[in-house]
C-alpha cells in the first residue's frame, strides 16, 4: 500500500499509475480515490494520481477534526505532488475535489495545467447540501451490502438505467464490514462536524476566474442537486471556451465512465497534452 507522511504528521494513501501527463484526482467530500476506477481504464496513456483525503478511505483520521478543511486538503495534495516528484498536473475534481482544485489555483498556480470538474462548480446548491448532511456521518442502519446497493440509487438521486452490478460495486466501495455484522462508513464521522463547522466560504468565483488561461472541463449530471443549472450557465458565460457536457440520467456524482464524460475529458487533455 503506497503512502506519504504530511507535513502535520499523518499517513495518507495514494495510487500512482501509468505514464505520460500527470492527472491528479480529487475526490468528494466522504468519498476515495476508487471513485476513479471506471474512468482509470481510458486513460491509460497518462499518469493518474489519486488520493484519499485525511479522514477517508485508507488514510490515516485525524485526532483533530477541525483539520478536515478545504485548505488543508489542498495543502495534503500539494505534498503529494512534491513526494512523487511531479511539478505540474492536470485536475480532474469530483465534487468537493473541483473546489479544492481551485484552491490549488490560488496556492500553486503554476503548477495546475487546467482543472475538469465533475459536476461542481463556485457555488454550490444549498438544497443539495441539506441532502448531503442528511446521511453525512450518520452510521449506517442497513447491514448488508446488498441492501445498500438497492438504497443507494434512491438516497442518491437523478440515476436512471443505472444496472444493479455498479450500484453493488458503490456499495462495496463506499461501505466496510464493522465486525459486528453490520456495515460503517469508510470515513470518519467527524467530517459531519467539520462541515457543520464551515461558517466562511472563499469566493470561489473569483478563484474560477483566476484559472484564466488553463483549459477547463465541466462534466453536468443533469439530475444534479449540487451542481445547478443556472451556476453551469454562469460558469460557461465565464469561459466560453470550457469543454462541457451534460449527462441525461445521471445525478451526483456521475462515474466518469460514460461515453460523453470520457469524450470531453479527452477533448480537455488533448488542450493540455
């Protein structure tokens, strides 16, 4: 299992695959670096970085869960970059990931070639985030990962045609045996507090701006209840030049793995390349 030490002393891991263009994949709020795995396999002809933010998935919690903070995060992906050596990179952000792109677009600007947003952008819906802190660090009542694959495209959203084997393989990801015949969450629950505790929000609009100049991706699931309609218009009435599509069945977050979303990454790479 591949990791790095943070400046503030804890373990995170990470995968690094492939060869070429450095991508780096950020992650939603409660989830991994595997929500990346179905887009992983298009592309194999560029080197694709993903991490799980403190608090997440195989990384180390924090005791302090104050730390689970935009800043910080982007902070731990900078030194990620640093550990394996990489000096510029391509974003690609889901959810809670674009808007720590965008951080990275303040703190090291030179070092980000373009961001793709996945189905994120300056504002966020607050109806979508009443939602989110619906289940966000509530421990599961359902004990079987098949009973999370049958709930799951309800609590999420917007899915249509979805088969039962992916939503299986979300349960399974999202979701880990607590050994008492039940099912936890693969993050801490403090990340509930965090968020609860989040009363400033940058101006992500005037961080938007100021990726100016760096190709950009917006891939918009059109049952999106974080990402909404009038924010993708603003967003592409700011930079015309933005590659983006929209996702019919879809909510949030859209796998990456559909014909359109791999279509206008690759289109975005090709910009970078």
């Amino acid at each position: 299992m591949a990791t790095f030490t943070t400046s503030d002393g804890l373990s995170l891991y990470y995968t690094d695959t492939g060869n070429g263009l450095p991508i780096l994949c950020l992650s939603g709020l409660g989830r991994t670096g595997a929500d990346f795995r179905y887009v992983a396999p298009y592309l194999d002809e560029y080197r694709v970085v993903t991490m799980d933010y403190r608090g997440r998935g195989q990384s180390e919690f924090d005791k302090n869960w104050r730390n689970y903070t935009l800043a910080i995060e982007s902070r731990d992906a900078v030194e990620l970059l640093d550990h394996l050596g990489i000096d510029k990179a391509a974003i690609l952000g889901t959810s809670r990931g674009g808007l720590n792109a965008m951080m990275l677009g303040q703190m090291v600007p030179d070092r980000i070639l373009g961001v793709a947003f996945n189905d994120v952008g300056p504002e966020i819906d607050p109806e979508g985030i009443k939602d989110i802190m619906a289940y966000l660090g509530v421990k599961p009542s359902i004990r079987t990962h098949a009973e999370a694959a049958l709930i799951l495209p309800n609590l999420l959203g917007g899915f249509i045609g979805v088969p039962a084997s992916r939503w299986m393989e979300e349960a399974e990801t999202h979701f880990v045996d607590d050994g008492a015949g039940g099912l936890n969450l693969t993050y801490d629950a403090h990340l509930r507090d965090a968020v609860a505790n989040e009363t400033e929000s940058p101006d992500f609009w005037s961080y938007f701006d100021d990726l100016a100049g760096k190709p950009l991706c917006l891939i918009h699931a059109a049952g999106s209840e974080i990402l909404n309609d009038k924010t993708a218009q603003e967003m592409r009435a700011r930079r015309p030049d933005m590659i983006y599509t929209n996702l019919p069945d879809r909510g949030h977050i859209p796998f990456l793995d559909e014909p359109a979303a791999v279509t206008a990454l690759k289109d975005w790479l090709d910009l970078i390349q």
